[in-house]
C-alpha cells in the first residue's frame, strides 16, 4: 500500500510504499476513504510524543471501509462503513468497565501507538469495541473529522463542560477543534466569544454563530476583553489550541464558578503553564481536561449530524490527495487556512 512515512522526527515525510497491514485477532484493517490532518499529528511528527517509534506513519482522524477482520471479531464484516475514536479501548480494564473508553488503561490511537491512517489501509485493534458505523448518506471527509476534532469537541462542550442553554462560552483557538466546540454550543444555545489570530478564523466563527470574536494579535489583555464581551467572563471556557497563553488566557478568562476545559494538547516541549490557582481558588473554578469520546457515545453524535443540528461539513474546506499530505503536516503550525484539511488517500490529483 502507499502511505505517508517519516524516518526522522522533524524530516519531510514522504509518500512510499510499504507493506499491508493484517488484522489482529480482535481487530480489523479497514480501507482509509478520507483522513483529517490534525495538530496532534503535527505534534507526533515533531517528536512531542513518547508513543511513537520510527519510521511512522502518522494519522488518527479517519473513516474507511472494513477491509478484514481478525477470528475473534464478532460483529463487523467487509463492507461495513465506519470510524473510530482516536482513542481505541482494550474493552476490559478499569475505566472501560466503567464506560470511560477515552482513558482506556491500555489504549491504542492509530498515527501515535501504532502506523496510522496517512495511507491506503490501517490496522484497528479491538474492533468490536472501537468501531462505529456511520450512516449510508454521510460523506467519507465529514465522517472523518468526526473521529477526532468533531468528537473531541462535542464531549468537551457537552460532556466535560456541562454547557447549559444562554451561557457564556470562550473558545480560544479556532481550527478544527476550536470551530467545532463553537458549531456544538451555538446549537445548544450558548453565546460565544471566539479568541484566535487569523482573521479568517474568526471571520469562520462568526459565520458559526460566535456573538463576539477577539483578535489575540491585537490585544495584551486576551482575559480581559473576553470578560468584557461575556459581559462579566464566560461560564465555560475552552482551551482548543494547546499554549501556554491559550491555557492561561482560558482560565483568566472565566467569571465566578466557571469551568475551564483543556483540549489542546500541551505536551512539555510546548511549555508547562502555571496555572492561576490563587483565582482558582478565590472564584471555585474547575479545571478540567477531555480527552476524546467513547465509542458508545457516538450515536447522540451521529443523531444531531443526520438531524441537521450540526453540520461537521462546513468545516471541511480542503480536500487534498496522499501527495500532498507531507506538506499539509508540516505547514500545520504556519497560517494555514480556517477549517479542517481532509486526505483521501486514493484520489489522483483531485483537490478542492
């Protein structure tokens, strides 16, 4: 199969061919219709992740078709259309019992653990407990984002943030994961306040439904201005970037009893933020963390997706081929365009 492959933490990657996956023995190999290109990719690549052993293929956000299945599989067959949680479970241990799959003891995430789905197929562990099916109608690059950024929001929002209909939320940083969380509170009736740099991001945010956007690059005072336009601090606040100003902006920025959500990856190599825990104190926040969703909770998901509530499409703004991923991952830091980009691993010189 063809795929993306980094022999160097940091090097260009290239697109070569390398062997096909077999399925383990409760897993599957599914055929990779489309893959998001996702910061926490960037991250991998860059060496922020203990995980990872060279050569790597990258990639985590996906949606495909089971191509195999391993003895022990019970209830997926070929053809069956699907995605996962970037985030696959063992099933058995502690937190899984619990239904808490996202910080599974002994969790496996395609792109990081193990080769991922910058390529034509990639190998799923633990099918019957890690795959979900998608809807007929639902296009392959939509469906992807849904495995990562989309899902991560939502359980963010809803799950993590608790959000109530008529709060305050703060979104600071507004790429996929930032543009979702937004997507998901205005549908739930909240009033946003989108923080990024990139006009076209916040001009994004505001096309979602964000009441007030803050240019970080034009202001020292981020915290400040939130609370101004939350007209007293957010109720909710969430950090979908992952910095050291991201983070302690969010915090900052809340009002009395608020809830900070961190979603944005802060690997050390970032930085290491110190937190404000005279305010967390003085004001009873929360300072909470998400890591993904559960497999199980997808079909609330899928539901507002078919219903129309959400719309995971408009944040798809650029389809790209396997050629054009190296590129894609490195320039992941730089001022890429708003939205999310989308592989599809076997399309030919088609992009959009």
């Amino acid at each position: 199969m063809r795929a993306v492959l980094f022999e160097r933490f940091g090097e260009r990657p290239e697109v070569v061919e390398v062997a096909d996956p077999t399925a383990p023995p409760a897993g599957a190999v599914l055929r990779v219709e489309a893959t998001g290109v996702c910061r926490s990719d960037w991250h991998g690549w860059l060496g922020h992740d203990p995980d990872i052993a060279l050569p790597h293929v990258p990639g985590h956000e996906l949606a495909g078709v089971v191509e195999s299945v391993g003895a022990q599989v019970r209830d997926w067959r070929a053809g069956d259309r699907v995605t996962v949680p970037f985030v696959c479970a063992c099933g058995t241990c502690g937190p899984c019992s619990e239904g808490q799959q996202q910080v599974c003891d002994h969790q496996t995430q395609p792109g990081f653990t193990h080769w991922g789905s910058f390529a034509e197929l990639v190998a799923i562990d633990h099918a019957d407990v890690n795959l979900v099916r998608l809807p007929d109608g639902l296009d392959p690059a939509v469906a992807a984002s849904l495995g990562c950024r989309f899902a991560t929001a939502y359980r963010a929002v809803l799950g993590q943030g608790r959000l109530v209909a008529g709060e305050w939320v703060a979104v600071h940083g507004c790429g996929g994961v930032g543009l979702s969380a937004i997507m998901v509170a205005v549908a739930h009736g909240a009033r946003v306040v989108a923080v990024d740099v990139q006009p076209g991001a916040l001009a994004m945010a505001r096309e979602l439904g964000a009441e007030a956007t803050v240019d970080a690059s034009a202001t020292d005072h981020v915290a400040a201005a939130v609370r101004e336009a939350s007209l007293g601090g957010a109720h909710l606040s969430i950090d979908a970037l992952g910095s050291v100003g991201t983070c302690v902006g969010s915090i900052n920025s809340l009002r009395k009893r608020g809830r900070h959500v961190q979603v944005g990856l802060l690997p050390p190599q970032v930085g290491i933020p110190t937190i404000p825990m005279y305010r967390v104190i003085s004001n009873e926040l929360q300072v909470l963390g998400s890591h993904g969703m559960a497999a199980h909770d997808y079909p609330a998901l899928l539901a507002e997706v078919d219903e129309g509530r959400l719309r995971p499409d408009l944040l798809v703004t650029r389809r790209i081929t396997l050629d054009e991923a190296p590129g894609a991952l490195v320039e992941m830091d730089g001022q890429v365009g708003p939205g999310v980009t989308v592989v599809l691993p076997y399309a030919r010189g088609e992009t959009g």
